[in-house]
C-alpha cells in the first residue's frame, strides 16, 4: 500500500456521537478547514484529516484503510466484529481506548403486558433488531431458540406492527422505550463512544501521527476522570 503522511480520522456526520467527537477533537488541540460538502476537513494545526460519515460505516472504512482511526460507537464495532466472525474474516479493528461519553446499552424490551417475564420466555418469539450478531451471540449463550427479524431502523414500531414480540435496540434515556409502550427486560451489551484503529499499527508516517494523538488523547482523557 502507497505511504501516507497524514492521518484521517472518521467520526459520525450527524448523530449522539457528532458533537462530543468534534468537541473532544477541538480540546486535543486539532483545527479543520471544512470543504464545501462538509464530508472531508483539512487539518490545519497537525496533518490529521477528518471524514465525516455514518457510524455504521466507520468499522468498514478501517477494514479496507481508507481511514485510519474511526470514533464509534462500541456496539456498531462489536456487531461488525461479530459478523466478519461468523463469515470467516480475519479482524480488522481494535478498540485502542474508550472515551468517555455516548453511553448507551443495547437492550432487549418487550411491550407492557409482558413485562417481568424471564429470559427464557423469549423462546419461539421473534425479535426485532438492527443487530443480529450480537443478539444472536447472546441468544447463543443462553440456548434461546428465539426468530431474529432484522430491521435497519425504526425497530421500535415492530411489535405494534405485527412484525415481532419482542425489539432489541439501543437505550439511552429510555425515552423512546417510553413512547412506544415498551419496557426494558434484559441488557445484552453495554456501550459506549470508543477510538478504534486497525488491529496492526501503521508502517509508515501515520505512526508518529497516531502515536502524538494518543498522547495528547491520553492527556486530555486523564483531566476528564
Ligand atoms: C437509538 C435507538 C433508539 C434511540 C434510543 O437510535 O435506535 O431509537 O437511540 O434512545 P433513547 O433511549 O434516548 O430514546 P440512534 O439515535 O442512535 O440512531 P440510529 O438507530 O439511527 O443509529
Ligand atoms: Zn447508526
Ligand atoms: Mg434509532
């Protein structure tokens, strides 16, 4: 692969994780000039370039190089870790520290009436999710034979719909939980906002580049606790 002198970093475009990533960025001492489409900014203090994408691209974006550190959630990272698992792949990321903030969990609920029910209860139900790998996985652990009905969003609306018993989503306030008459019944994964790069370090002028900015990371994260 051709050497690269500058480091690009991927964050999310617009989401929970958009401005504390920026922010977190700004205090490491990092300034950008943003291009006209807001997807790519110019590094202007160090030769470190910012990609501004959709979270669930950023493992991906890793993987084939493209970016060299992603800030994401650690749940879109797990469930991609899992799926390359379970299609034979080699691992392509690492979680190199954890940030501080976007924590969330990934839960299953179910709607009111059968709240208090155990795990087992899942048995033969479908459940609805944008994260297969790491439902199944837990579903696995525990030998529950349950349906996982895969929905890329609005996974909250599937038991009104007809389409499943039972969601598995993200938790956060537990405000959308509220307003769909759902209640939160087991926590499969716990997560939080994470920097991640690729399981390798970096063979040419990156790894000075990512070595300065975990410093500095590092510096800023310690202030935090
Ligand atoms: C998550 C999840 C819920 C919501 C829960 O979506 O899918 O919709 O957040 O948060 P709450 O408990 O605070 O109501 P997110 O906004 O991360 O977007 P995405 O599903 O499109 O990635
Ligand atoms: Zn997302
Ligand atoms: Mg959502």
């Amino acid at each position: 692969m051709k050497a690269r002198d500058r480091l690009r970093i991927a964050i999310q475009k617009s989401g929970r994780l958009a401005d504390p990533a920026r922010e977190l960025l700004a205090r490491i001492g990092l300034s950008f000039r943003e291009s006209r489409d807001r997807l790519f900014c110019y590094g202007e203090s160090l030769p470190i370039d910012l990609l501004l994408v959709r979270d669930d691209d950023i493992p991906g974006l890793i993987a084939e190089g493209t970016c060299d550190l992603g800030i994401v959630g650690r749940n879109v990272l797990a469930e991609q870790a899992e799926n390359r698992r379970a299609a034979g792949q080699a691992e392509a990321y690492r979680e190199l520290r954890t940030l501080g903030f976007g924590s969330c969990r990934l839960s299953i609920a179910v709607p009111q009436d059968d709240a208090g029910q155990p795990a087992s209860a899942l048995a033969g139900k479908r459940i609805a999710t944008s994260y297969p790998g790491l439902l199944e996985a837990w579903l696995r652990e525990r030998a529950i034979d349950a349906e996982v009905v895969l929905l890329s969003g609005s996974v909250e609306i599937a038991p009104r719909l007809g389409k499943a018993e039972a969601i598995c989503d993200l938790v956060s306030t537990g405000g959308t939980l509220a307003a769909n008459q759902l209640v939160e019944s087991e926590i499969v994964f716990e997560s939080e906002a994470v920097l991640a790069g690729p399981p390798d370090g970096f063979g040419d002028e990156r790894a000075g580049l990512a070595a300065l900015f975990l410093r500095r990371l590092d510096g800023v994260l310690r202030v935090r606790d």
